[in-house]
C-alpha cells in the first residue's frame, strides 16, 4: 500500500484592506474510486427471450418482446428489435420466456415470473445496435442479502 500525495491548494482573495492575501493549505488526496466495488450484484452474460407489459400515458397495455442480455439480482439489460417509446422511470412488467430459462443459473427473482421493474436507462438504436433498455427490478432489498444479513436482521 502506498501513501496518498497531498493535495497543495492555494486560494488567492482581497483582504478589507485591498492586499492581496494568499492561503495554502494541504489536503489529502481523496481514495482512487475502483470498478470491482461499483456493482451491487454480479451481472451475467445471457441471451434469453423475454416479454415487458407496461400502461402507455393513456392507459393502454403494451407488449414488446425484447431479448436479455446480461442480468443481475438487482437489474436487467434487454435489447428491442423493433423500438419501443418507453419514457424513463416507466414501471413495466418483466418476464422470461418460461420454456427458454431452465437450467440458467438466474437469480431468484426472475424465475419467480413478473418482476415489477423500472425503466433507468434507454439506448437508442443505432446502425450497428438495437434499441436497448436498462431495468431495475423492484426486488426487497432484504430478499438479496447474504444468508448471516438475513439471520442477523431477524
């Protein structure tokens, strides 16, 4: 482990008096932010079938069957093969093809059927890609928690 360089910072302002007054101090360099901690839940690399229903602003239910492409006990990535108009933080039912996830390693939440789920990014389609939607399952927090969490909560 090595030590963090200080941070020098000169800040240069006028006294009442007009002079010009001059203030250094050192700070300690702020921890490196790493990726590996970034991440609630490990994401898997899938291609499954899948279905989103949501309620357009008048109301009418809507279908599009999308593809998975990575998931996580906390979200979901899907592709659209034909683009959807699904606004941000639109909540939207989830669900895997039934026939098409046995023998995934999936978390819990997504073989149990729905997944109430919100819109937290949208990917817009390009020339080379699909359109594509981030979603945030609306999971309890205590249902991913480890085993010992769970036994020390109770």
């Amino acid at each position: 482990m090595h030590s963090a360089q200080p941070l020098i910072v000169v800040r240069r302002h006028f006294s009442r008096l007009g002079a010009d007054v001059k203030h250094i101090w050192t700070e300690p360099t702020p921890p490196k932010r790493t990726d590996a901690g970034k991440r609630g839940a490990e994401r898997r690399a899938v291609a499954l079938p899948a279905r989103l229903t949501w309620k357009d602003q008048r109301g009418t239910t809507r279908f599009a069957s999308v593809i998975a492409r990575n998931v996580s006990a906390n979200g979901v990535y899907v592709e659209c093969d034909s683009p959807v108009s699904i606004p941000l933080f639109r909540l939207v039912q989830f669900q895997l093809e039934r026939d098409m996830c046995k023998g995934e390693l999936l978390p819990d939440a997504l073989q149990q059927g729905r997944v109430l789920s919100a819109v937290y990014r949208v990917s817009p389609p390009s020339s080379s890609q699909p359109q594509g939607l981030a979603l945030r399952l609306m999971v309890d927090p205590r249902r991913n928690a480890a085993p010992e969490q769970q036994r020390a909560t109770a």
